[in-house]
C-alpha cells in the first residue's frame, strides 16, 4: 500500500484525486466525478450529513 504523508490536511477534491490516481487505475477522472456527483449543492448541508 503507497502511502501519503499529511493526506488529512488534503481537501476533499485533493484526497479524492489521490485515491483515483494512486489506486483506481481505469479512468481517475470519471471516478473523481463520480465521487463528486454525490456531493450535496449546498456545503454546509453536506457537512451536517
């Protein structure tokens, strides 16, 4: 397993395109887009869920 230093101080973009190049060797970016599909509209909604 590679590892990353200070990956909790990644956003949650920059983990998620860490993950999909470093793991999810098909197609990085429609996971990242997939991943990004399930994010709520509004921030503040989204931390609460």
């Amino acid at each position: 397993m590679k590892g990353i230093s200070g990956f909790s101080k990644l956003s949650k973009l920059e983990k998620i395109s860490w993950i999909a190049k470093n793991f999810l060797y098909t197609s990085p970016v429609e996971v990242i887009n997939e991943f990004a599909s399930y994010w709520h509209d509004n921030v503040e909604s989204q931390k609460a869920i």
